[in-house]
DNA sequence: AAACTAATGATAATAATTATCATTTCGGAG
DNA sequence: CTCCGAAATGATAATTATTATCATTAGTTT
C-alpha cells in the first residue's frame, strides 16, 4: 500500500500536478477496497470520513488513478464504470455469475496469444481486449435444483 | 428478408403481442442497415417515412427484435447499445480500431471451446460471453508514418 | 507573505434510456 | 360490422451515471 502511494505521488509531480488531501483520501480509501467499486460507491465511502468532499472530485481523482496505472476500468455493461486495483494485479478477464453476480478473475495466456493472432490475421495490432464470460456459477446451479 | 418477417410475425403471435404498422416499419428500417445502429440513428431513420413516429417506439421494438432473436446487443463501450442482425448472423466477436472505429466481425472457435473450459474450470456453466478486441487497423497503421 | 494557478465543491448540463400516462388502435365477441 | 377491452403508441417527464461550469479555496513558487 505504501508503494502504491509512491506511485500516486510520482504520478503527480511527473505531471505537475498538485498533492491534496482530497487525493490522498480517496486514493486511501479505494486501496482499502478490494474488488470492483464505482466511483458512486467510493463516494459514500470517503464521505463518512470527510463529509464535505464532493462526488465530482471522486470522479476525478479516479480518472487520474487509472492514468496512473494504479486502477483499471471495469465495464460489466449495467451502465456503471467500475474500478479494479492495477498495481500488481496483472491483466486478467471476468466471469460473471448471471444469478448472483459473482465475478471471479480469470486468465488464459492461450487464449491471450490466440487473441493476438486473430486481430493480426486481420491486419490489426492489437492494444488491448475486454472479455467478459458470463455463466451460473456452483453455488447457484446448486441452488436450482 | 422475407424470412425476418416471418420470424417476427410468428414472435409476435406465439406472445399474444400485435402486429403494428410501426413494429413492421421499424423492422424493416432495421434489416435495410446491415452493420451496427443505435435506437437513436435507427429513430432518425426511420422518422423519414414516418414523422410521426416516437422515438420510446424504436427503443422498445428493439427490445422486442432482441427477444425475437432477430438483433443482438452490441456494446463498444462508449455508452450506446448498438444493435446488429442476429438471424442467420451466428455468434461472433468484434474487433474494434481505436482509432477510426472501423469494426470486423471475427470467430475463432478454438477461442470459444477456451472460454468454456476456463469457465468450467471455476465451476460456472458458460451461458454467453463478450469480446472486444481493440487495435489498430492496418489502414490507421500505415497512415501513422 | 503575495501572486499565480490548479483543485475543489456545488450545481447545472448532458446523453441515453426508461417510466408514465392519456390517447389511439387492434382484434375478437356479439 | 360495430363495440369493447387490452395493448401499443407518442409525448413527455424521470432517471442514472457522468461531465462541464464556475466561483471559491488552497497549494506552490518566489
């Protein structure tokens, strides 16, 4: 955690940008939190500590932290943005549970090879990719019967 | 074409649902576009034959279309449901140029038995699954230099 | 400490989509 | 063929997440 605010810091005096508390504390916060978190749902988090931060501050600060390589975009396609931890959490994809809303993080490096031969099989060069599997997990199979 | 149609009506009469000059219009505007088109570009489309026509109509004939299994939801992440054929159009991925948005349509089956595995590997029963490839396309490639 | 500039917070704006509801229209019963 | 009840439509308001605006506040540099 101390890293990660290392790398917050440098990011700001890189780009000449100011070091506030509002910052700190959000980026505090959302370290905090591990899993997928909107920036509504951050939001109520630091207000409890601060009352007076504002919501659109959230909203920025979370842009710079996925500039700074320190959060990623996630986008389960319910219309919110969500917000993954990226510092030394490597690429990886999602599986959704359809019932319950489980996700668990996956990887295939075949698949990602695979992915990469496909786009240049059509001339492309690919920068990056979202997959997103969406199944009934275990627990909820269970369930049905 | 024709055959649409006939999906459609035969939709319509299994859920006790009517058949409308609009519902017929708004399909037929919609099979005329191949590719990838909004409620909104569809709306603005299908306006010129009919000005009176409201736009909450084309929404939800498109959500119907969907259920009838003759549109597929598409989302390139910029905030706006896309629509593409889905009859006679199997399942398949998009590839997505970031810099002029030109998408193709790709399929790799090998991929696809992939996906399943990883899914099962954590217990999920894989229903569906998105991906998005994102690159750059050979044209924006050579226009760089 | 002064001056300059960026950051903040409150609020308005935006954009896509959905909900509401009065009016119209379809499709079957008589 | 006409009437009735349910469903569909169109206009509009509401919603939701996010972004833009802008006056005020607060870092930073000198």
């Amino acid at each position: 955690m101390e890293d990660e605010k290392q790398v917050f810091t440098n990011y700001l005096l890189k780009k000449n940008l100011r070091d506030t508390p509002q910052r700190e504390m959000i980026l505090d916060d959302f370290l905090k939190n591990e899993g997928h978190i909107s920036a509504e749902q951050l939001y109520d988090i630091v207000k409890k500590r601060d009352p007076s931060i504002g919501q659109a501050t959230v909203y920025r600060v979370m842009k710079l932290l996925v500039e700074a390589g320190l959060a990623r975009e996630v986008d389960f396609g319910d219309g919110v943005i969500r917000y993954e931890h990226s510092y030394k959490h490597p690429h990886h994809d999602h599986l959704i549970c359809r019932k319950c809303g489980k996700t668990v993080e996956v990887m295939d490096s075949i698949i990602e090879e695979l992915q990469k031969r496909l786009a240049e099989s059509f001339g492309f060069e690919l920068t990056d990719h979202e997959m997103y599997l969406y199944g009934i997990c275990e627990d909820c199979q269970n369930k049905k019967d």
